[in-house]
C-alpha cells in the first residue's frame, strides 16, 4: 500500500492530509488568524499535580497552564507478556 501525505498552503490557511492505502488517515488544518499550539514543543515548570486524574497542570508561560496527561508522556505498548504490568508513579520534584 502506498503513503501519501497532502499539503496546500495559502495565505490564511495550512492544510496537511495523511492518506494510506487511499483511505485519510489523518488531517490538520491551522488557520493564519487562530494559530493553534497544539503539538509545540515547550519547557515549563509543574505547578499542580492531580493524581486522581493522573495528569499535571504546567506553567508554560501563558495565560493560563497547561493540562498534561500521563498517557500523553508515557509509551504505549500494545500488549505485554504474561500477566507483567509496568507501574509508573508520578512525584514532585522538590520531593
């Protein structure tokens, strides 16, 4: 199966299509006037952990923080052997 991966710029928008096997698999639009900053990378600081909801508030430098789910920063694994379970824990740095 062939791959494909569609851009069109213009002026006041980006668009980016993924096609597998003739099939869109995935498409991202950014539009010039709402610039979106999903998927940027930033260095920020942990302000407020919420293990109930295994996530993390992070001070990025904006308005407000940013939300940070554990499963955005772990790797997924499709399927372990056995009855083997990985356990992560998440503490704070001034522990």
């Amino acid at each position: 199966m062939t791959a494909e991966l569609l851009v069109n710029v213009t002026p006041s928008e980006t668009r980016v299509a993924y096609i597998d096997g003739g099939i869109l698999q995935e498409i991202h639009i950014e539009r010039e006037a709402r610039r979106g900053i999903v998927g940027n990378i930033y260095k920020g600081r942990v302000s407020r952990v919420l293990p109930g909801m295994q996530a993390a508030f992070v001070d990025i430098g904006l308005d407000k923080a940013a939300f940070l789910h554990a499963s955005d920063i772990m790797p997924h694994t499709e399927c372990v052997a056995g009855d083997e379970q990985k356990q992560f824990t998440v503490r704070d740095s001034s522990e």
